[in-house]
C-alpha cells in the first residue's frame, strides 16, 4: 500500500508545471506534500488519481501503473481535492450512499452508518449538505473519499478555511485513518504538517527541494551548530555576518557555523559591542516553517 511518484513531468503548452520528480508516500504513513501556489502539488495529486494524464514518467498505487489501469486505481485510492465537489441538494445520508452504490460497496447502507460515525457525522446525518457549515462539508467529502475502503488517501488542502477547532478534529480523524492507510496530504498549514506528518516532500517550481522526515530537515546541516541569541533591544546583524544569519526577528538572532568555539566568538562580539544581550541557548533545530521559506524562496 504505497503511492510512488516516478519521473513525473507534465507541460502545459511550453510550461512544465511537473519537471522530473520522484518520490514515495510510504504505507501506514502521513507524506506532508508542500509547496507554494502553483509549484505543481495539484497537478501530481491530480495525475496520481488518474483525473489528468502525464506528459512522461509514471505513478504507481499499490504497483498498479496510472496510465496503464486508471479504472483500478480509482478503486483503491480516495480523493480529496482543494474544492470540495458536493451536490449541495442532497442529504448526506442520499449523498453519501449515492457515492458507495458508484463504487459498488457491499452492503452500502451499513457502510454509510460507519462512515457518518467515524468521520463525526452524526448529528448532521439528516440534513441537506447545503446547510452545513464549511467544516461538516469537508468531514462529507472525506467521508465520500473513504467510502470504499481505500489504501491510498490523497487529500489536497483538506483542512481550507476551518476554525481552529475545526483544524484539530479533522487533524485528528486523519491521524486515525492513516494507521492503515498511506496518506498523501497537501497543506500550507506547517503546524499541522509537524503535528500528524511523518515525511515531508516540498515542491518549487515543478521540481523537488526535499523529501525527508520532519526531524531530520528540522534540525538540517549536522555538522553546523547553532546558537540563539535574544537582546533587550535591536542590534546590528551585521556584527555576525561571518557566521551564517538563519534568523532574524527583532531583537532575536540565529547563527550557525562549523566552527567549534562558536559560542566563545559569540560572546566576545558581544561583549566588544556591549550587546545587550538577555540570553543565549542552543538552537539545534529550526522551524518547519524557516525550512520551507528557505527552500522555496525565489532565487532571482
């Protein structure tokens, strides 16, 4: 139960929106997909699903090819894309069964039932899905991606425009889902990619600039060590130029350096300066969030 992602590439027209990548979404796994607006994140969701074809390369789900058995892979695999496509005039229950009879689910009134249970359905079940706030909508359609039992879960921007109430509990249905399940999610959200992922692939401009563990690009170069400085009031960053600046935030600065004695050079700067310095503590790891800005900030 993997999703594999091999020499990818899709044009529009002269424009490669996907240029050559390659990854893997493990089994029993949450692959964080990232990226800014328009690095690509839909088009591979879009010809994983088998909803767009690719210019060259291929996709695997559980090692059936995309292009070679689309029918078969959208039998194992659930959809959730960024705008939810809901028939607003029908009743969640009718809606929800309307979806298990296209998938032919056996016994489809029962497996409505639990899937209405599961996702927290429950008090909404008998009404129009049109009623429904902008979360109970999105707790529908992923209810209506797991309706057929898939092993693969592909859930594009899932948690768009939800309260941060809201945010927590469809974080959590997912965390629970994928125990069994290999789960391919999109998100801008950074704090919910370090809460519930386990790996993390970014894309920019078409192309893969990571695909790792959060931990490990969390705490980036090893070899680099890093202190966090805090000042009672602003100072010159320039004054640590010879180091590498990860951060600065006001009054708070990050340096690293391969160099053994950082903290000694650190302190004599800032004692040749008379810095006002509050604190200083390692900083061993950045965030998610500093990771994805370096990754993906233009280069021009």
């Amino acid at each position: 139960m993997s999703l594999e992602i091999v020499n990818l590439t899709k044009f529009f027209d002269e424009q490669a929106a996907v240029d050559n990548i390659s990854f893997v979404a493990p089994s029993g796994q949450i692959t964080g997909f990232l990226g800014p607006n328009g690095a690509g994140k839909s088009t591979t969701m879009k010809i994983a699903t088998g909803f767009s074809l690719a210019t060259l390369g291929s996709v695997l789900v559980d090692d059936v090819d995309v292009s070679k058995d689309p029918l078969t892979v959208k039998k194992i695999t659930g959809y959730l894309p960024e705008h939810n496509p809901l028939y607003l005039d029908m009743y969640v229950r009718e809606f929800l069964r309307f979806i298990g009879r296209a998938y032919r689910v056996k016994n489809v009134k029962a497996k409505v039932e639990e899937m209405i249970e599961l996702i927290g359905l429950t008090r909404e079940r008998n009404k129009k899905i049109g009623t429904l706030s902008k979360g109970y909508r999105q707790r529908v359609g992923l209810a209506q991606a797991m309706i057929h039992d898939p092993s693969v879960l592909i859930l594009d921007e899932p948690t768009t425009g939800l309260d941060p109430n809201q945010i927590i509990e469809i974080r959590n249905i997912i965390k629970d889902i994928s125990k069994e399940r290999t789960v391919l999610l999109s998100t801008h959200i950074m704090q919910e990619v370090e809460a519930i992922c386990d790996k993390v692939v970014i894309i920019d401009n078409g192309k893969i600039v990571a695909d790792d563990e959060v931990s490990v690009l969390k705490v980036g170069d090893n070899e680099k060590q890093g202190f966090k400085m805090s000042f009672e009031s602003v100072v010159d960053e320039k004054l640590f130029e010879r180091f590498n600046i990860e951060k600065v935030s006001g009054s708070e600065i990050i340096v690293r350096s391969e160099k053994e004695n950082l903290r000694a050079e650190l302190l004599g700067i800032i004692s040749e300066n008379d810095l006002p310095l509050s604190s200083i503590v390692k900083a061993q790891e950045q965030s998610l969030e500093e990771v994805f800005r370096k990754l993906t900030q233009s280069k021009d």
